[in-house]
C-alpha cells in the first residue's frame, strides 16, 4: 500500500534545538495563527514536517502547534522528475485522499457535497475577465475546479457588490470546461487546448516534487492566457491522514522561478499568478487596521507575451 511510505517513528518535535511543548497555552491561543505560519516553514527546512507525533489538545480546547506542525506531510530531499504518466507516492495518495473528501466532507469542517465546492473562485472572477478580454477567448478550463458550483448559479454578487447573471456571461466567453480527479463528474482529463486556463487554489495543494510537470500541464492546455493563485500559508482543512491541505508552502520568488522556468517557451500571450501571504506581527496589524486584511499579494505575470521561438 502506498500509505506505508509515509509512516515514520514516532519522535519529539525540534526546532532549531529546542522541544516544542504541547501544552503552550495563554499568550500562544493568542498568537496560534503567527507562529504556526512561521514555524512550519522552518520545520519543512527542518526536514520535520514528517515526524509524527501524539495527538493531544491544548487547554481550552485548541490544537496545539506541535500537533498542527506534525499534521503538515513530509517533504522529499530533493526536487524529483515525476511526470503525469508517473507522479509521485505522494501525489497518487493525495488523489485517494481528495476523491474520499469529496464524498466524505472533512471531519473538522464541511461536509461531502459542501467541501471543496469551488466558491473561492468568486474573488478571482474579475482578474480572469480581464485576462479573456485582453486575449479574446472564447474557452476556459477550470483546472482542478473542484464541485465548480458557483458556474451553476445566477445573479452572482461580486465582492465589490456587481451583481452578474452568471460566470460564463461575465468572462465573455462561449464554453467553460471543469476537470478535477477527485470529483467523478469532472475526472476526465481534457484533450486538445482552451484559449484560457483558470486554475484556483489548486498548485499549493499539489507535492513540490510534483509542481513542474503540473504547471507544464497547465501551460500547455493553454492556447492564450493562464491565470492561477497560490496560499503560502497552512490551510485550516486538515486531510484524513493528518496532513494539512497546503502540502506546498513556499515563498513568491520560488514560485516565480518555477512559473518563468516552465513559460519560457509557452507560446501564448499572458498570464497571471497570484501568490497570497499571511503577514504576522507588527506588519500584519498595520496592514489589517489599514486594509482589513492581513494578507500580502504577490503577482508574477506577463502581460502581451512576444511570441516564443
């Protein structure tokens, strides 16, 4: 079974040498969401984002750090060329495990026809009509769409309060097509190529080892634009196994190495990335009491490409 590739010993959580107790409490339940950003990447640089470790509830009824940080997966030594017609252990698991959370719900949270039902695409719609617009498309994917329910609903509010009749009439465009593999009505994988891909919350979901054969999947389904967006932050689903859902969390400048990497040849005309970080500590109190968010935007994009050679 795939599943004993991932079992490891149990052994106590260290960072940078000192043992993180579970049973942090006061000043930690104020400051949870911080620390467990800031110290899950150092336990992923740490090569400890594996390590298991006894499931305890801090006092008032919290998950501990300690926990949260177990719950994240393990990450591989090094970056390996899997592809899709061999992608990696982690990959093929992460697929059983979305198919079962798709008919099951998440345990903490939604339910099975609740979770994963594509309505974070909502903040997206505006940024992806421009992109239709500028390239004059007339088809989307919707890569990894989940349930795709918000393409079935009428008279949409947008977040600015625009009210549209639907997604399809809003971008402008005359087919929309969903696929992901963990919902059996869209798990078919397209064929041939659509004049835009959109693809939301979906790459930090994906194994690292795995990203660069799926962003090239991406690329080459698209004929004119590409439009995506990232979390660089844990997710608060936590998948059946004990991992957190954000099985990649890694910093814009790594993404946009990766997302030029794989562009450098694709033909079409532009793209858009959008990489959202927490921002913690002093910084995220400005930023929220400024803009009522305490999320940072990166993008990294091209707009009017010159054709590739």
């Amino acid at each position: 079974m795939v599943h004993h590739l991932f079992e490891q010993r149990a052994r106590p959580l260290q960072l940078g040498g000192n043992r993180i107790h579970e049973d942090l409490h006061g000043a930690y339940h104020a400051a949870e969401e911080r620390q467990c950003n800031r110290e899950a990447h150092a336990a992923r640089n740490s090569r400890l984002c594996g390590a298991a470790a006894v499931t305890r509830v801090a006092p008032g009824g919290a998950i501990s750090l300690a926990t949260r940080l177990a719950r994240l997966p393990p990450v591989p030594r090094a970056m390996s060329e899997y592809t899709r017609e061999n992608p990696s252990p982690r990959y093929k698991l992460l697929g059983e495990l979305y198919r079962q959370v798709h008919q099951q719900g998440i345990a903490s949270g939604a339910s099975g026809a609740q979770v994963f039902a594509g309505g974070s695409l909502r903040d997206h719609l505006a940024v992806v009509r421009q992109l239709a617009r500028h390239t004059d498309a007339a088809s989307v994917l919707d890569y990894g769409a989940g349930k795709g329910l918000l393409y079935g609903e009428r008279d949409l509010k947008l977040p600015d309060g625009t009210v549209i009749p639907s997604v399809r009439e809003y971008w402008g465009v005359r087919e929309i097509r969903l696929y992901d593999p963990g919902v059996p009505e869209h798990a078919t994988r397209p064929e041939g190529q659509f004049d835009g891909v959109v693809s939301t919350d979906v790459l930090e979901h994906i194994p690292e080892e795995d990203i660069d054969w799926v962003l090239a999947e991406c690329f080459g389904f698209a004929r004119r634009f590409l439009y995506m967006n990232i979390a660089s932050y844990p997710a608060k689903k936590i998948l059946p196994n004990g991992w957190n859902a954000h099985v990649t969390i890694e910093p814009p400048e790594w993404w946009r190495k990766r997302v030029e990497r794989v562009a450098a040849k694709w033909p079409g005309k532009a793209y858009v990335f959008e990489v959202t970080e927490k921002r913690s500590g002093l910084a995220g109190a400005i930023v929220r009491s400024v803009t009522g968010s305490k999320l940072k935007l990166t993008r990294i994009e091209q707009w009017d490409r010159p054709t590739a050679a």
